[in-house]
C-alpha cells in the first residue's frame, strides 16, 4: 500500500448493524459489503456517540462527543471555525472530494470541496400523505414498492458521481466520501430489490420488554400516539422486508464504487470505510424509526469495517470501540497529526491484532432538559406526531446517557430510572437489572465510569488556545477509565 493511501469513506443512514451478511444477519442478502469484510475488519463492539443523524456524524468527523461543542441538535452542523476530518485531509495535501448533494453535516461553506453531481441536487421528499397505502402504513414509515420510472435519487447521484470521478483517475493521494440516505425511511425500493426477500421466512421483531413499567416512557408514548400497537407480525415483515431490500441496493452501489475504484488501478493503495451514523427500531419493542434519547442496541450499534490493501484479511475485532475512533484511525492511515484536542484513539493497533485492548467502555448520548424544548425539532408529515411528542412532554426525550463493556449496559436518565442490561444473557437489552440487590455492584461501577467520563469530556481546550494539544491525552490503551 502507498504511504498515503487513498480513502474511500462510504456512509449509509439508519443502517443496523444486524442487518448485514457479515455481522450475522441470515436472511438478507449482502455481498459487496460481506467482500468488504473479507478484505479488513469488522468490528462488532462499534457504537455510535448520538442516535441521531446530525450529531452522530459531526461527533464521527471531529472526534468529539455530542456535548463537546454542543452538536446535540439535527440544526447544530459543524461550523467554519470547527475541526473536521475532511478538511483535515484537504488541509494536508489530499484531493478531497464529496460525491452526491447530501448537506446535513455541514454548515454552507465549512469544507471547500468539490461537490459532484448527477443531476440531482435537492433532498428527496419524505412523502404526503397520499404518497403511502391505506391504513397505519405512514406511521410505520412505509411507502412499499416505487416505480422505475427513470428518476435519480440522491443515492443513485451520489453513485453515479463517485463512479464520474474515478473514472477521471484524480490525483493521488485523493478521499472520497459518499454519504448515502438509504435505508432511512420512508421504506421504499423500487424492482428487483422490492420482491428478494420472502416475507414469510423472516423472524419476528424482538418483543417489548415483559414489564412495561421499567422501559423508558417514550416507548409506550410512541405506540399509543403513533397507532402502532396492533401492528401485525405480517406487517412488521413486510417493513423489515423493505427495509432489507433498501440494504440489496445500497449494496450493489457500494459494489459499483468498489469496482470504480478497481477500474481506476487504484485497489491496491486504497483504504475504505463502512460505516453508519445510528440504526433504526425496524419493529423490535412494537417501536420504528429511532428517538433522540434512545439507547438500545440496535440504535446505537455500528457496522464499522475497515478494509484496504496490505491489511489482514477475514478479521473480527470485539473489542469496545467508540465512532469517534473513525478520525484518529484515518489520520494515522494517512500519516496527518490532528490539528485539535480530540477524545478518539486510533484504530490502527487493532487492524494488526484484533485481539488487543482498546477501550474498556463505549458511551452514547442523547436528548434534551425540559428547559431546552424551543430548540426540539418541529418537523412536518409522517414526523409530526414524533414532533408533537416531545413538544408536549419533553421530559420524553429527557437526556440519557449509556456506557456499555463487553458485559453490560448501563443507563442514565434525567426524568426516569436508571435501567441496567446483561448484554450476553439479553442482548435486545429487554429485561432491565437496575436496583435489583444482586446487581449492585455492577450498577455502581458502570455509574462510576459514567461519571468519570463526563468528568474527563466536560471541556475541550481549543486548537488555537494551545496549538501543542493536537489531541486529549489519555490512558494507555485497556486501562479502565
């Protein structure tokens, strides 16, 4: 591989982690991304720092958590004067472009790149009312089959794009970043991906936990105001069949990328990362789509692989790992020293022996004080309802914070009780332990670390106050925080 290789960052929205071939999903079909996998490592124990799309991929891109610098909010992009991994690399000597016109991580004008596009280069629709069947079909955020009919979408541009400049053979070292909508809802595909996958033969969502009095409040909030709690199980398929075949597509794109990049004799010097921003309900509690305090696994866990030239094939690394972990990792790659304090540590290590420590814990945060309900989103059909939830009681979407280990599952909230999961005995984190004698110890230590971590983020000292700290100093790698 090149001393500085070239970078692929392909990013998709919403996708779950157990929803691809190589992190164990059976009935879905994934091979560009399973060969992506084959090719690196795959990471089982990734987890996102916000469950929300704006803040999770500026946490991803600066190295920051959510509360840092406050991108806590889908409105709070980042902004010029802020740290961000593609202007870094720019900054650095790199040929940095960005395929397709998706704009909700950046501020107008922060990253001075080149911007290529299809002919497409406006957000698509979620859809009116009429866009979607009879019935509680909108509130699941399903549209079903689309037609063929010849129209780019912003997803098919962005490919296209990425496939326009390849084929230019860009001076290297060059990054390319494709961020991606699907599989986001509204829940739609068009042929051959509508009709893959066999509705009767997928499993049933998880099933809400067996006492509704010790979930977070916002869960029953969302069925009751949604409808949503009669659902059949054939309805519930017929979305996650959906879903899956958006995931067939994205993949086939991915495959197209990944071939450009073969085509331009750039595969050897090349290093691509697969990654998502959150993940998405797709049924399990009788819940979809995602919520600004949610914390559950299938929320926050990442499908992150890291593949390229010159790596170890076939590897599993499950060890704790944080998304903010993503700029370090690539900086290194890139042979770039930050510019800014930032709270990731580099992946690198863990490329050459998956087995090595790392992390002990992986935090994720999410929500609002009652206080802050004016800067709540307020947004229009199919999310009013979800608007309309946390405008009216936003002790809903009160602050929570999760710290995970290899183990466990702890979580705080602001407004409830503080819930505790055994993640090898219940892994869809339904049946919570918190203020059961046995498990004091547990609860205790995992407040500790919680704590701790707040204690040691609470600040960051800008770059240009102290232009030494190119990043936070921390513990050697495996000492508990």
């Amino acid at each position: 591989m090149s001393p500085r290789p070239n970078i692929v960052i392909f990013m998709p929205d919403q996708l779950r982690a157990d929803a691809i071939g190589a992190f164990g999903n059976q009935h879905i079909s994934t091979p560009h991304i399973d060969a992506l996998a084959a090719r690196g490592t795959r990471f089982t124990n990734a987890f996102v720092q916000h469950p929300v799309c704006s803040p999770s991929r500026a946490s991803i891109l600066t190295g920051w958590y959510p509360h840092t610098a406050g991108h806590r909010t889908l409105t709070h992009l980042l902004k010029e004067n802020e740290p961000n991994l593609l202007r870094i690399l720019k900054d650095a000597g790199y040929h940095v472009t960005w395929a397709g016109a998706r704009g909700d991580t950046f501020a107008p004008g922060v990253t001075e790149l080149s911007v290529h596009e299809y002919g497409f280069s406006t957000w698509p629709t979620i859809g009116y009312k009429g866009d979607y069947p009879d019935g509680v079909w909108s509130r699941l955020f399903y549209r079903g089959r689309v037609p063929d009919d010849g129209r780019v979408d912003p997803d098919e541009a962005a490919i296209r794009s990425a496939e326009q400049w390849l084929a230019t053979h860009p001076e290297q070292p060059w990054v390319l970043f494709v961020p991606m909508v699907a599989p986001h809802c509204p829940f739609q595909v068009e042929e051959p991906w509508f009709s893959q996958f066999d509705r009767d033969a997928l499993p049933d969502p998880a099933a809400p936990g067996d006492d509704p009095a010790r979930e977070p409040r916002y869960m029953q909030a969302i069925r009751e105001r949604y409808g949503i709690e009669d659902v059949t199980p054939e309805q519930w398929r017929e979305v996650v069949a959906t879903y899956y075949g958006m995931i067939a597509r994205l993949d086939d794109q991915l495959g197209r990328v990944m071939k450009a990049v073969a085509d331009a004799g750039a595969a050897d010097d090349t290093v691509t990362l697969f990654f998502a921003d959150h993940g998405e309900y797709l049924g399990d509690y009788g819940l979809i789509e995602k919520w600004p305090s949610a914390m559950h696994d299938c929320i926050t866990r990442d499908p992150l692989i890291i593949s390229g030239g010159g790596f170890a094939r076939g590897q599993v690394c499950d060890s704790m790992v944080e998304m903010i972990d993503v700029l370090p990792t690539v900086l290194e790659l890139a042979g770039v020293e930050a510019p800014h304090r930032h709270f990731g540590r580099s992946l690198t290590p863990l490329l050459a022996d998956p087995a090595g420590s790392h992390r002990q814990y992986a935090f994720t945060e999410g929500g609002f004080t009652e206080e802050e309900e004016p800067q709540m989103e307020r947004p229009a059909f199919p999310y009013d309802l979800k608007g309309a939830l946390q405008h009216e009681d936003p002790t809903l979407v009160g602050k929570a914070v999760a710290v995970r280990d290899r183990e466990w599952t702890y979580v705080w909230r602001l407004y409830e009780a503080p819930e505790l999961y055994d993640r090898a005995k219940d892994p869809q984190e339904r049946t919570s332990l918190a203020g059961r004698s046995e498990y004091a110890a547990v609860e205790q230590r995992m407040r500790d670390a919680l704590l701790r971590w707040l204690v040691e983020t609470a600040d960051v000292i800008p770059a240009e106050a102290d232009p030494r700290l190119p990043q936070v100093a921390l513990p050697a790698p495996g000492t508990p925080l």
